[in-house]
C-alpha cells in the first residue's frame, strides 16, 4: 500500500493551490514556482532601481593627455590613457552608484577608473578606446533606471574668473593645495570655473586643453561644486576660458 505522504506529494506537484502563497509560471517550456515574499522583493528591486535620479552624464569623444594623466593620478581603478572615450555619470542616492555601476560594467567591456560613494550622490568614470562600446552601457544604464540623457540635472555655472599675472606667493600655495595636476608658475594667467553639478567640469576641462595651449592645475568632478583651475598664457587661457563656457553651455541648451 502506497504512504499518504506520496500521495499528498503528487498532489503538490499537480495542484499549485496546496502550497500556501506559491503560484506556478511557464517560462521557456518549463515551470517554476514563485512566492509571494519572492515576487514582492523582486518588484522592491525594480523600483529601487527606477527610483535612480540621474545628475550628471558626460561623455568625453577622447580624453585630451593632461586630462587623462590627472585622471589617473586620483583613479584607484583602471587607468584612462589619452585617446579613450569615457563616461562620467553621477546619480542620486549615492549608494545607487552601486547597482548602476553592475548594470555598466555587465553590458559591455568598459572599464572601471573611479566610483565614489558619497553622502547624497555617486558617480563612476568608465573607459574605452572605443567610443561605441563606452555609448552602449551608458544607454543599457539609461534603459534600466528610466531614464534619458536630456533629464540629467542641467549644468549652472556659478564662478567663473580669470586672474592675470598670478603673484608668487598666490602660486605657491596653489601648488601646496593642489598635488594631482601641473604646477602653476608666478606671472602666468589663471582660468577657474566652478559648476553644479560637479562632473560638468570634466567636459569643460577635456575642450579647453582641445582648443589651447595651456596648463591643467586642477579638475574636481566630486562634491557639490566642480572646480575647474586652468593656467598659462594670457591669450591661451582666454580662448581656454571661451572653450569651458561654451562646453557648459552646450549642455545646458541640449
């Protein structure tokens, strides 16, 4: 004589309506079983993720060489080297970097130069020599949070200046307080710009050293303000300036 238990067994397999809160899906030619508890987390994730604010998206054609070595000399991932394309995205809340940065780098072969985690925000550098490939994780990234390049926070610049002649004195402590980028020298000319968001400083870094021959001291995409510290000629850093401001307004008008 066959147990109960088997029996009772059977029924399980063939009626889904035994086993409390389960509910029986086809997929593919098969079948698998789903909680309530399984179906509701799984419905959490995918709104956490839809919830993702996107502040910044800056996509840099070819990173320009002064940019790429001070990239490097902050990165604590994958080193950019000049020529490659790289993304700069910064999102809200800042521990959403984190599921943002596992659906980027599992969409393509990009690699990963920086993620900072911060209070409010986090943001990611992700690099390639191929434009393309760099494109492709920043739309898989888009797709999966909902979002497009034009809701990203639009950039305000919020200083800009130029100095000329910079004094000894002045240069020596910019030097002391900025270790990452090239020195600055007593008498030559200083372009700084600050904007909000931060990242936007990356896009206005890469086309002034495009456009003129000048030297980068600083470049800060982290933080409530980006800062922007050019240096060098008089009438190289003026045509720098002009580069920065229209990069940045470029965006804005997008």
């Amino acid at each position: 004589m066959e147990p109960t238990s088997s029996l009772n067994r059977g029924e399980r397999r063939n009626k889904s309506s035994l086993v409390t809160g389960s509910e029986i899906q086809s997929h593919g030619g098969g079948s698998y079983i789903t909680t309530d508890s399984e179906k509701s987390l799984v419905s959490r994730q995918a709104s956490q993720v839809e919830q993702i604010e996107l502040r910044t998206y800056v996509f840099l054609d070819s990173l320009q060489p002064q940019l790429a070595a001070y990239m490097g000399t902050v990165s604590r991932g994958f080193l950019p080297i000049p020529g490659d394309a790289c993304l700069w995205m910064e999102v809200s809340p800042g521990m959403a970097i984190h599921r943002v940065t596992d659906i980027a780098l599992k969409a393509s072969n990009v690699r990963l130069g920086q993620m900072i985690v911060e209070r409010e925000f986090g943001s990611f550098a992700l690099y390639h020599k191929d434009q393309s490939t760099v494109l492709h994780s920043g739309d898989v990234v888009l797709d999966a949070i909902g979002s497009e390049i034009r809701k990203r926070t639009k950039p305000a610049t919020s200083w800009t200046e130029i100095i000329r002649a910079i004094t000894p004195d002045h240069s020596v402590l910019i030097n002391r307080q900025n270790r990452s980028g090239s020195m600055i020298q007593a008498g030559m000319s200083m372009f700084i710009l600050e904007t909000e968001p931060a990242g936007y400083v990356l896009k206005a870094a890469n086309e002034a050293e495009k456009a003129s021959n000048i030297t980068v001291v600083d470049v800060k995409a982290v933080g409530a303000f980006g800062r922007l510290t050019l240096a060098g000629k008089e009438g190289d850093v003026e045509e720098a300036a002009a580069a920065s401001i229209n990069a940045i307004e470029q965006i804005t008008n997008f």
